[in-house]
C-alpha cells in the first residue's frame, strides 16, 4: 500500500510533519516524517514541512501528472 492510499484511507493526525524532495522534473522523490518538528524548525537547513492534507494534495498531483 502507498503512502498515497493510506493518507486516503486513514484519518490525519494533528502536528504530524512531512517533508519532501523533488527531482529535476519536478515530481516527488522522497518523503520522510519529521518526528519534532519544532526542534527541525530550528536547523538551518531545515525544508518546509508539510501537514498530512497538504501532503495527500501533492501526492494526488504528482500521481495524476504521472499517468
């Protein structure tokens, strides 16, 4: 089951961070959860963190611009 389909599927847990990586043609690479988000706030080579929804709305879009 993907990432994708279990955000669908499951209800979103608030605080929960995600942050992403893209490649050059801009399609989603790499995802990983962010556990203390307010301590990752504090490096300086932290990337912006995204919710569960705003996770699940870039999923959505990298999905259907790969079919």
């Amino acid at each position: 089951m993907s990432l994708r389909t279990t955000l669908k599927k499951n209800k979103t847990v608030r605080g929960r961070r995600w942050t992403i990586r893209k490649n050059d043609d801009n399609r989603v690479t790499e995802v990983k959860m962010i556990f203390k988000p307010e301590e990752y706030v504090t490096y300086s080579n932290s990337r912006i963190m995204y919710g569960d929804k705003a996770l699940l709305e870039i999923l959505e879009k990298d999905y259907e611009t790969s079919r």
